[in-house]
C-alpha cells in the first residue's frame, strides 16, 4: 500500500499548497478506490484526497457500512491524519470499529479505529 500511496501523490493537483496527499479506501468485499487531493485558487472549492476515495466508492454504489478501511499518506515525510471534514464523513459511513491507516512516505504507520479519531461524531441522531 506504501507504494501505492507515495505514486499516486504525482496525481494530486496542488498548484497552491504543494502538499500532495494519496488515500485509498478498502471496502469489505476487498475493492480499492483511489483519491488524491485537488484544489484550486479558492482553495475551499477543492477536495480532500480521503473524501475523494470515498466518493469514488459511493459512486460505485457502495453504502455506509460497507467500508473496512481507509489509508492515508500525507508528503512532508510524517504521519499525517484526516482533517475534521474527512473525519466527519469516515464518522457517518464507517464503523467505528474501521481502521484509519496512516502512513508517512518513510514507511512508518499509524493505526486508529474510527472511534479513537472520532470519539464524539456528529450524526443523523444530532438533526433530530
């Protein structure tokens, strides 16, 4: 998965941050979808690479709780984790028992259940 991650940085479209970032999501009938971060000069028009993945499976037609897990690799050479707008969306359509796999591009990892990352989600039970 490592170099899987660390190749699909070169298809981030990061005119402004220069800050690559590559997910991949495992749903539980072992399909991969892929997604890399995309921005543009309003900066809050873009997508995260972990929402981008998870898009691509519901496009797919895959459903919440039909993920296993999801893989994260930011470029500076460190773990990195989701942001709190991914974190939102993995909190709505994963388990809380799914993994969040965090890599650096040195090879070093960092697992987290949804829970850890998200101990306090907002959800639909929050609207009513």
């Amino acid at each position: 998965m490592i170099e899987k991650l660390i190749e699909l940085h070169k298809n981030s479209y990061v005119p402004i941050s220069n800050f690559p970032v590559s997910a991949a999501v495992i749903t539980k009938d072992e399909k991969v979808f892929y997604g890399v971060n995309v921005e543009d000069a309003s900066t809050r028009a873009g997508t995260c690479a972990e929402r981008n993945a998870i898009f691509s499976a519901i496009t797919a037609g895959y459903k919440k709780g039909d993920f296993k897990e999801i893989h994260v690799m930011i470029s500076s050479g460190r773990i990195g984790t989701p942001c709190f707008v991914c974190r939102q969306m993995i909190s709505e359509l994963f388990d809380e028992t799914a993994l969040i796999k965090c890599y650096s591009t040195k090879g070093e990892i960092k697992e987290y259940t949804v829970k850890e990352l998200c101990p306090y989600p907002f959800g639909e039970d929050d609207l009513a």
